[in-house]
C-alpha cells in the first residue's frame, strides 16, 4: 500500500538557518503530495501541496518539489525563523479516501 | 466561516465509559474523516464518509463507530473507552474537486483511565 518515510526529529536550529526535512513516498499512480504544519495545541494546516510530478508547492518562504524519479518530495526552507517552530507532516494522498502522513518532524527555531 | 469545529477539547474517561465526540464543518465538503494521533506515528485514520449517508472504515476502526448526521456532522463514538484508546483525536474535512486536500479541525484530547 502507499506509504510516507519522512526524517525523523527533532530538528533544532538557530534562527535565519536553511532548513530542509525529507520525505519520500511509495505509492501505485500519481499520488497527490502535501506538507502539513502542526503548531502547539492546534489541528494540521495544510502548508503547501504538489498535484503531478515536478510540480513546485510554495508558501509562507516554503518549498517542495514533486520528484518522481526519486520519490521525494524535501521541505525547504532558506531562512527559518522563531515563529516556524511547530511539527511538520508529509502526506500522500492515492485516491479521495487514501491519505497517509508519515510520522511527523518536531522543527524548533532557538533565537 | 467557523472551518471544522470539534467538541469536546478535553475529555477524561474511565476505562469501559462510552461517550461521543462531535464534528461539525460549514464549509458544504462532501467527505469527512476522523483520524488518531499517537506519539511518533503521524495520523492513523479510523473511519471516513465519502458523502452524506455512508460511513466506511479506515485504517484502525476497532472499538469505534460513526454516523454521519447530516452532511455538516460526524460524529465518533466510543462505545467501552480502553486505555488504549488515549489519544488525540482530529476530524476532517475535504470537497471531491481537490485532490483530496483536507482541513483539519483543533483536535480533542482524550485519556481512558
């Protein structure tokens, strides 16, 4: 069945460091990619998404680029700040029933 | 525009007590979803309704139940809570036309004593 590996936290950084969290998936078709954010004591938000193959999803200073030939799909961040300290779950969606998250990655950002 | 709201936020319960946890959405999604967290295991999905009047299990459905009431509503059971049951539990939402993009509501916190 599909399923998501991601790395394993937590990540502790200082603050304006680069940030990059890996994903990678297995899955039958063309699966739909997510980043979700979770911050302390609130529900998933979904950060950035990535529809087909080398497909870019963006947002708030976030990237992750769809790779099919390598099945990945790495958050990146170039400059992390305080407020970005939460946890981060990659996602694989096969089909409109079928999301799966990998284990989550704890991100803290010290000044 | 309220998204996903879930209640209760915290909730303690004896081991074989059953209560029911409440979603709502209000933003006219066709599927909902409730899913566990657990320490170290991401999000485990327990039962979802594809649309207003069907309910099928997921990926861990042992001891819960679920009735969609309407196409706002999901709701969760536990019928005999077990301290395994202990965990964070989230609802979700998502529109058919999406690529399965789901919105998530705050979570309630459960502990089974």
């Amino acid at each position: 069945g599909n399923s998501v590996t991601q790395m394993e936290g937590p990540v502790t950084l200082s603050e304006e460091a680069f940030l990059t969290i890996n994903c990678t998936y297995t899955a039958t078709g063309y699966p739909s990619l997510f980043w979700y954010v979770q911050y302390p004591g609130e529900g998933l938000q979904l950060l950035l998404k990535a529809t087909k193959a080398d497909d870019k999803g963006s947002n708030k200073g976030f990237e992750a680029t769809y790779r099919k030939e390598t099945t990945s799909f790495h958050l990146e961040k170039g400059s992390v700040q305080v407020s970005d300290s939460a946890v981060y779950f990659c996602a694989l969606s096969g089909s409109i029933n079928d999301m799966r998250f990998g284990a989550g990655t704890r991100l803290t950002v010290k000044p | 525009n309220a998204g996903v709201t879930q209640t209760p936020k915290f909730q303690v319960l004896k081991t074989g007590q059953s209560m029911t946890l409440q979603c709502a959405q209000d933003m006219n999604h066709n599927s909902m979803y409730w899913y566990r967290q657990d320490p170290g295991m991401g999000l485990r999905l327990i039962y979802y309704s594809a649309s207003e009047g069907t309910t099928d299990k997921g990926e861990v459905p042992n001891g819960y139940n679920v009735s969609r009431l309407n196409k706002r509503e999901f709701s969760l059971r536990l019928e005999s809570a077990a301290p395994s049951q202990t965990s964070v539990y989230f609802c979700a939402s998502s529109a058919l036309t999406s690529y399965n993009e789901q919105f998530f509501g705050p979570g309630t916190r459960l502990t089974v004593l």
